[in-house]
C-alpha cells in the first residue's frame, strides 16, 4: 500500500528530524522490504544492521529448530546465560547499534546512509 522508498510515506524519524542524522534503524523499514522483494543489495544500501539482525535471528531459529527436532535439550534458545552474561550482551549490543549509527556518518561510509 505504501513504497517505503518515498520519502515520509511511513512518518519521519523523531532522531533524523532532531539532528538531520540517520539514527542506527533508519533505512530499516526499507530494508526489510528490499529483503522480501529480493534485492539484497538495496537492502544492505538500505541499512546493513537490519539485514545482519535478520540473517542471524534466521541462523538461529534454524539452528535451535535444528536441536529441538532431534531432541538435544533445545528448550533454551541458541545462547543460555546467566544474569552477568546477558547483562554484558545487551550492552555489547547497544554498544554495537551505537557506533553502527555514528559510523554510517562518516564519509566511508556514506553507502551505508539511508
């Protein structure tokens, strides 16, 4: 019904329109719908955290799909932590989204903008 490619048919983002910086998620929406049509390469255009994010949630759910059909104690999903653990992954993560988010606006780059 509505072409993420055009600009602001799905709103604007509260980040880009503060600083006039694509925030780490922008392009996302178009990216998904690059994947599902099949252009990978507009979809990495569009923003490489997003499609990264999908193939390793798709490795992962095939991965524990895997352990679950042959039985081999799967009831946890692929990665079981403790507390400290996943303390740590989730700052590693938002420490990933973050520099992922500065990096794309640096003149190398620059491909990577949406």
């Amino acid at each position: 019904m509505r072409d993420p490619h055009e600009p602001g048919s799905w709103g604007l983002c509260p980040f880009l329109a503060l600083t006039g910086r694509p925030c780490p998620l922008c392009g996302g929406l178009r990216a998904i719908n690059d994947l599902v049509r099949g252009r990978l390469g507009a979809a990495l255009s569009s923003n490489l955290l997003v499609v990264a994010a999908v193939a390793a949630a798709a490795v992962g759910l095939l991965w524990w799909a895997a352990r679950r059909a042959a039985g081999t104690g799967a009831e946890k999903f692929p990665f079981p932590a403790g507390r400290r653990t996943r303390w740590a992954e989730l700052l590693g993560l938002a420490l990933l989204v973050v520099a992922f988010g500065v990096a794309r606006w640096t003149p190398a780059l620059a491909w990577a903008a949406p």
